[in-house]
C-alpha cells in the first residue's frame, strides 16, 4: 500500500497559523528542531552532523587537501539543485525521528510571498524565544551553539572561519570571523556596535527587503538585487543546464543572440539570500551595506550550520520543482554534455 503523501508548507502559513491560535504544527516543527540540536554531535541525525556536510567541519579527502574544496556541498555546476534536494531530506527525516514529530515536515521560507516582502524575515526564525509544552525555551530556528570546535581547513582561508565550541551562529549585521586573534577582536569591536537584538533584527529585516525588492548600497555603490524577480526569471531558463547554476548560465548568456533576454540561474536569486541574511564582507569580496558584517549564512563554510539555511533551501527546492513542472522535466533531467557548469571541478573547486 503506497505511504500516504506528505506536504511541505509555508513557515510563513504555519507562523500565522500559530497566530490565530493554531499552534500544533509549529510547536511540534520547534520540537523535532529543539531534538536534533539536543542529539550527540556524533548522532547521525544529531543537528551538528547534518549541519556540518555542508561545508565545516572538513572531513574525509577535503579535510586539510589543497586538491579539495573542503565541504561536501555543489556549487556553480548542475549538481547544486539536486544535491541539496538530497540534503534536505537528510535533514526532515532527521526531524521525523524525533519523538512525537514523526509528521514533521520542513517548511520553506517562500521569499516571494507578500509577507516577506514587505516584513522580511517570518517571526519564528528570529524570534528569541518559544513557549514550548508551558516553558519558555531558546528559539531553536534563531541560531546554533557548537558542540564542537571546528577547524578551517582551506587553503588560503588563514583559519579564518574556524569556530570554538560554545560558539553561537549569528546573522546580519553582526559578524562571526573569530579565527584568530586579530579577527576575534575586529568582531568583538563590531558586534558591540550592535548590542539590541531586537533592534538588529530590524537591521536584518531591512537588508532582506533592500535585497528582494530593489538595491542595496555598498561603499557608496549601488548594486542592483531585486531577488524577487530573479526568482521569477529563472523559471524562464530553457534547459536544466543553465537552470541550475551559474557558471552554466554565465557561458549561454556570454553566447547570446543580439537582443535576446539573459537567463536567470536558480542559484543566483539562491546566492543573495545567503547574502542578504548572513553579509559578507571581505578584502576580496563585499555585499555587507554595514561594513564588517560577516555572519555565517554568507560562507559555504559555515552557512549549513544556522536553521534559517534550511528553510531558505526548501523554497529554493520547491522553485526548482515550479522548473521542472512547468518545462516537463518531472521524471528526468537533460545535462548539455562537456558545458561549463557540468563538472564538479567548475566554479567551487572539487568535493570530496
């Protein structure tokens, strides 16, 4: 007998379920996370396990191998949608195995809907607390404490995004460089800047909503973002190669017909959430509006280790499926042979 099928819902619907007095399914979604974040960091289904396949802490062939990017993530070639729908998974059957949440399904964060565009970030993912079976808890979709040390094994990074144990993620605008000396005691300066939480998730909300609607300013320039519509263009792509990601995407549009529309890979609109939540802002590279904003959802390194990732990834997940249906491509996937974007080795630098 075929398994009764199971839905992933909005957050944004189950926030406002919870609102109106319908407070099962979000408290019961708070639960399975409040578990897996409570497992041994060993447990395969334990929050530090899953979390750290992304990209720290580097196990296996990319621990300390300049051949190896370091994490097991795809990025910038067509395995970046497909990996990570796989990861996904990993995790929700993680929250399935906790006690009482064996409905649980993880919600995606829709980025297009009308609430987020005009306040930002759904509340349950930044909220600072939770009432949970009559106890007020830490909010388990705000932020993570290791359990574990970990180290920054790449390769000219200068252990640059290593973390101690006890150490909790942050977002926009603090930063989370503490990998040495000289960079912990940056970010202690910068982060006593920004001593309100509730204040800095109003600074937070107003990046996300610079992003997805219109520009941001960085250093007197203006970038121009529109995530929003980047979502929508990208369902435009005409084949999965250039859907995927964007080293595949940059090659067909470097190729184009004079006067014909660029492509949109789902990656790109994907890059500047991670952008837009985490910051970035380094000697080589800046999309922080405040200067030295640098929190973990900006770097592969450490981005699978905040909650907020995998919410973000569901609806990255889900406008993939919006792809595949509109363009017929539900049961299988076409790959332009030898195109860039088709190797592993493309744009990130090879995975273990």
């Amino acid at each position: 007998m075929a398994s009764k099928l199971k839905i992933r819902k909005s957050v944004i619907d189950l926030q406002r379920d919870y609102d109106n007095g319908n407070k099962k399914e979000l408290q019961d979604l708070m639960r399975a996370w409040k578990g897996i974040k409570e497992l041994p960091a060993e447990d395969e289904n334990s929050f530090f396990k899953l979390g750290g396949f992304h990209g720290e802490p580097f196990r296996g062939a990319g621990w300390g191998s300049s051949a190896y990017w370091g994490g097991y993530c795809n990025h910038g070639n067509v395995l970046f949608p497909t990996w990570h729908r796989v990861y996904l998974l990993k995790l929700e059957e993680a929250l399935q195995s906790i006690k009482g949440c064996e409905d649980v399904m993880l919600p995606y964060w829709d980025e297009t809907d009308e609430e987020s565009l005009k306040n930002g970030i759904p509340a349950c993912l930044t909220d600072e607390f939770f009432e949970l079976d009559g106890q007020q808890i830490a909010n388990p979709l705000r932020s993570f404490v290791f359990p574990k040390n970990i180290v920054d094994n790449v390769q000219g990074d200068n252990n640059l995004y290593s973390k101690p144990l006890g150490y909790e993620t942050v977002r926009y605008p603090l930063s989370g460089l503490v990998g040495s000396d000289e960079a912990k005691a940056a970010t202690l300066a910068h982060n006593s800047q920004f001593p309100n939480y509730a204040k800095n998730v109003e600074i937070l909300n107003d990046n996300i909503l610079n992003w997805l609607n219109s520009q941001i300013v960085v250093n007197g320039q203006v970038i121009p973002t529109n995530v929003n519509q980047k979502y929508k263009d990208c369902l435009n792509a005409p084949n999965y190669t250039v859907f995927s990601n964007t080293t595949s995407a940059a090659e067909w549009n470097a190729n184009l017909a004079e006067g014909a529309s660029p492509v949109v890979a789902l990656e790109s609109p994907h890059n500047s959430i991670h952008l837009a939540v985490g910051g970035c802002d380094l000697p080589t590279y800046d999309r922080s509006p405040i200067p030295g904003a640098n929190g973990d959802m900006g770097e592969n390194d450490t981005a699978g280790l905040d909650p907020i990732f995998y919410f973000h990834h569901c609806n990255v997940d889900r406008v993939f499926w919006l792809w595949q249906k509109k363009h017929g491509f539900t049961d299988k996937l076409e790959i332009i042979s030898e195109y860039p974007g088709t190797n592993t080795v493309d744009n990130q630098g090879p995975t273990p």
